[in-house]
C-alpha cells in the first residue's frame, strides 16, 4: 500500500453533520491509507450533536471536529474532493491544487428531519451507513488499483 495517505476532503454547506461524519468514517476506516478533512461552503459554527451522538454508538471516533470554511484550504493539495451535499456540489468551490479527483455523494441532510428522537436518530443512522456505504466503494477501488500496480511491476520477472 501507498506510504502517504491520499488527502480528501470532503464538503457541504454547513460542515455541521454529513462531512463531519464522512471525515470520522474515512479516518478510521481507511486504516492509515486516507487523511480526510472537512469543510463547509457556509459552516455553521457548530458540529450537530446527534452527528457526534451516532459516529460514537457505532464506535467511530468522531476526532476533534469544528465546524469550518473551506477557506482554510485553499491552497493546499488534495487528491480528492468529495462533495456530500447538492447544494455544495452546485458551487463554485476554490481551487485546490494538484488535480485532485472530484467525488459527488448526494447524502440527505439529517439535520433536517424534526420529529419524534427516535425519527431523528433513525436519519442520523441512515446517513451513516450511506455514507460507510460510499466509503468502503472507495476504499476498495483504491485497494484494487494498487494491486493492479504491483502486478504490472512484476511483469516479465520471473
């Protein structure tokens, strides 16, 4: 496997819920193969607690997360950027150097749901497996990229 991380960032508007989530889920279960940071088109100012709430019952640690702009980083290169909202993916985001692959998952906004608890940690849930779903796509693609490279180094050695 790859020595450096591959860095992906992952945005939304508010950086209050799904890219907070998906940064947690992509640090731990990329098991040192991705560094992930999020950030917001608009941020929030605060992390939604039933976010932090879920990513702990399924024994995901949520980190130190903030809520931030991805104005603090601009500049820097990553080599994916995803986007977990609609609404972030329609807009202009800063350019990050190094042509990093742009990544689109339409994740609903958990955040939006009102109701009883248990309606609201039921979306919180669906949001975690949808985007553990998405993560673990990517993961494996990466993994088979990787072993597809090494075959090809090998060829011809025998």
């Amino acid at each position: 496997m790859p020595t450096d991380p591959s860095k992906v960032l992952i945005l939304c508007t508010g950086n209050s819920c799904r890219s907070i989530m998906a940064e947690a889920l992509i640090n731990q279960l990329g098991q040192g193969l991705f560094r992930a940071w999020s950030a917001g088109s608009a941020p929030s100012g605060y992390v939604h607690p039933y976010a932090i709430a879920t990513l702990v019952r399924y024994g995901i640690d949520p980190g130190r997360p903030y809520s931030k702009s991805w104005n603090e980083f601009v500049g820097r290169p990553f080599d994916c950027v995803i986007t977990v909202c609609d609404q972030a993916a329609g807009e202009s985001c800063p350019i990050f150097p190094g042509r990093p692959t742009p990544l689109h998952w339409s994740i609903p906004d958990p955040a939006q749901v009102h109701g009883s608890e248990a309606d609201i940690e039921a979306a919180f849930n669906g949001v975690l497996f949808l985007l553990k779903e998405h993560i673990e796509k990517l993961l494996h693609s990466v993994r088979l990229q990787h072993i597809l490279k090494c075959a090809g180094s090998h060829e011809g050695r025998s």
